[in-house]
C-alpha cells in the first residue's frame, strides 16, 4: 500500500491533476477537501500520510488550514501547492513547518519530488 495523501485544492481540474500524477506513482489518495476548514476535518479524520494544499482558497486559506493542522500535529507532512506572486505567504508557511512548495503550473516530476522529500 502506498502513501496515503489528502489532495486540497478549491479548483477541481488542481485536485485531478495531483491526483493523476500520484496515484501511477504509487501513491493513495484517501480524500480530497476544497477549502481549509474541509482540510482540517478531513486531516483528522484520515490521518494521511501527507497533504498536498492550496493557499488560495475562500471560507479558509490552505495558511491557516496548514497552521491548524500542524498544531495538532507537529509531525504532519504538508506540501504547499501555489500560484506565483505569493511568495511572503510559503515564506510563512515554510516558517510554519511545511516541508516544500511547489509553483503552479508544475510539472509532474516536480510535485512527484516534493511529496516524496516531504515523505522522508
């Protein structure tokens, strides 16, 4: 059995593309969530291995989400997922103890790196 991984991400077609990249790759997706407060209840629902999340998102921001999770669960593994320009937020969230970041658009190769650095 792979990793488990809950994929976060408000926009579907995000959520389609993470998840086609990692599950060829040995990876489980266990859930998905499309705003913070989702991430949140399903992280502590599911217990998954890692987290691939957004930063952008309405009702709450993947900052946040992150910032919760990780103070329930210091060892929680979250790799950030983003647009460019948003620089000073995953500056935050690295200060926050995220384990990577990855830009949109990416490529597979790169989000298949960073889960699996963030796995280590």
């Amino acid at each position: 059995m792979g990793k488990r991984v809950l994929v976060v991400d408000d926009a579907n077609f995000m959520r389609m593309i993470v998840k086609d990249t990692l599950m060829p790759n040995g990876f489980e997706i266990v859930g998905e969530a499309t705003n913070g407060n989702e991430a949140v209840s399903k992280y502590n629902e599911l217990k998954p291995d890692l987290v691939t999340m957004d930063i952008t998102m309405k009702v709450k921001d993947g900052l946040e989400a992150a910032r919760e999770i990780l103070a329930a669960d210091p060892n929680a593994r979250i790799v950030m997922v983003t647009a460019l320009g948003q620089e000073k937020m995953l500056l935050d969230a690295i200060a926050l103890g995220v384990r990577d970041f990855v830009v949109k658009p990416f490529t597979k190769e790169r989000i298949i790196s960073a889960v699996e650095k963030a796995l280590q």
